[in-house]
C-alpha cells in the first residue's frame, strides 16, 4: 500500500566544506544527501502546538 505524501523543496547555501561533508556522509551510509538530510529532520523535537500565544504586541 502507498501513501502519497506531498513534497516541498527546500534550497539551501551552504559553504563548499559543507557541502562535501554531507556528501561524504551521504556516500558512507550509502544513502543520498535528502535522506541524510530527512533522517535529521525526523530526529527534531516535535514542538507542541499552542493555541495560546506568549507574544506580546
């Protein structure tokens, strides 16, 4: 069974350095640059949502 999920693009500027870090990482793992990229994004914190806002005008 396949669940479609929408994607977004997200662009982002990193330095060279960077980059190729990722890259490294990315080949060592044997993954691709998204995976690495979205396996970092799932181990974020989910916040909790607040209905309440603390800000102040």
């Amino acid at each position: 069974m396949y669940i479609y999920m929408e994607k977004k693009d997200i662009h982002v500027r990193v330095s060279k350095r960077r980059y190729d870090k990722l890259r490294l990482v990315a080949q060592a793992k044997e993954k691709t640059i998204t995976q690495i990229i979205e396996d970092y994004i799932d181990r974020l914190p989910t916040p909790e949502i607040d209905n309440h806002s603390d800000t102040h005008s």
